[in-house]
C-alpha cells in the first residue's frame, strides 16, 4: 500500500505541476528552443510550493512540431524527495501498476456515475491499454521509462522518461512526455542537462 502512495504523491505532482501555475513564464530548455517549434510554459507563483520547485516546462504543440511533446525540470526537497526517489529507486514496476489502476478507478467511476443518473446514456467500451516500465539509468541520472500502449488502436502509445539525481539536498527530476521512446528519453536528457 506503501508503494502506490509513492505513485499516487507522483501523479498528483504532475498534475499540479501542469495546472498549478500563475503567468510567469520560465527560462526554458536551451536544447528544446522556440525556433524548433517549443514553448515555455508558465511556472510562477506555484501553489504547491513547499518543497517543490519548477525550473523550467516547454511543450511543443502538434502544429509547431512533428512530434507533440513536453519536458519539464522540478527539484524536490524534504520528505517529498525521499518518498519519491524512493518510489522510482526501489520499485519502477509499482508505477505501470499505478498507472493501470488509476485507469481502472476511473472507469469505476464513470460506470457509477451512469448508474446515478436518471436516464442511463448508452454504454461505452472501456479503453484498454497495457503499461511497460523500464529502467534507463546512465553515468549522469537514473532513469524510468514507463510506456503506456493501447491494445484497441494499433501503434497508439504514450512514453514518459523520467530523469532524477541528488543536487545537494534536493531530488531533481527530469521528464519528458512524447508518442517514442526515442523522443521522451532524448527531450528527458536535453532537459536533464539544462537543470
């Protein structure tokens, strides 16, 4: 039960890192430059700001670049670093797992919601999807890849490559979001070195 905590405190990191923002762009990521089609995104006045620091995000949108993506750096300190280098460290696996179970808790979700309404709307299929995690680990940062695949649509997948290492007393994270595991772990890399 541990381990999905670890997984959980991850995946709700990553959402607030991507809502909880003001309008202060950050510095972006030298290797992922606006003449490629990347831009920063805002990382201001953050809302979880205790323990948490956003160094830079850039996304690239599906009509500046071939391949749709995002990178971010994030540093961690405190028991919030611990509990996530712990989290990639020891178990990767847990982290498909979660993915896989938080898919499945939302689709509990939906079915219970329909079930609560008046007039029931017809029933959609469930997506279904299978997620692989694998270790990427190099002289400078350890490393996750974790592969999302959709077993319905042929070569639709998601890959996240995520980069971490000590600075000090903080845990920084590196990662990177795109359709290729090439691409994740080549814009996780660019973004690990601009950190």
């Amino acid at each position: 039960m541990r381990s999905r905590f670890h997984v959980a405190a991850l995946l709700l990191t990553g959402s607030l890192l991507l809502g909880a923002c003001s309008h202060h762009f950050g510095p972006g990521i030298a290797d992922l430059p606006a003449s490629q089609g990347w831009q920063p995104l805002p990382i201001g006045s953050w809302v979880l700001n205790d323990g948490l620091e956003a160094r830079s995000m850039v996304f690239c949108p599906r009509d500046s670049c071939t391949r749709q993506g995002f990178a971010a750096v994030v540093a961690l300190e405190g028991g919030r670093a611990r509990d996530m280098e712990k989290a990639l460290s020891e178990s990767p696996a847990s982290l498909g797992q979660a993915f896989a179970q938080l898919a499945a808790a939302k689709a509990a979700e939906r079915r219970k919601a329909q079930r609560n309404q008046k007039k029931k709307p017809e029933a959609k299929p469930e997506a279904r999807s299978t997620t692989d995690v694998a270790r990427i680990d190099s002289a400078e940062a350890k490393g996750v890849l974790v592969t999302i695949r959709s077993l319905d649509t042929a070569g639709r997948q998601a890959v996240t490559a995520i980069l971490y290492g000590r600075e000090s007393d903080r845990l920084v994270l590196a990662l990177a979001v795109s359709e290729t595991a090439e691409a994740a772990r080549r814009n996780a890399e660019a973004a690990w070195r601009s950190r």
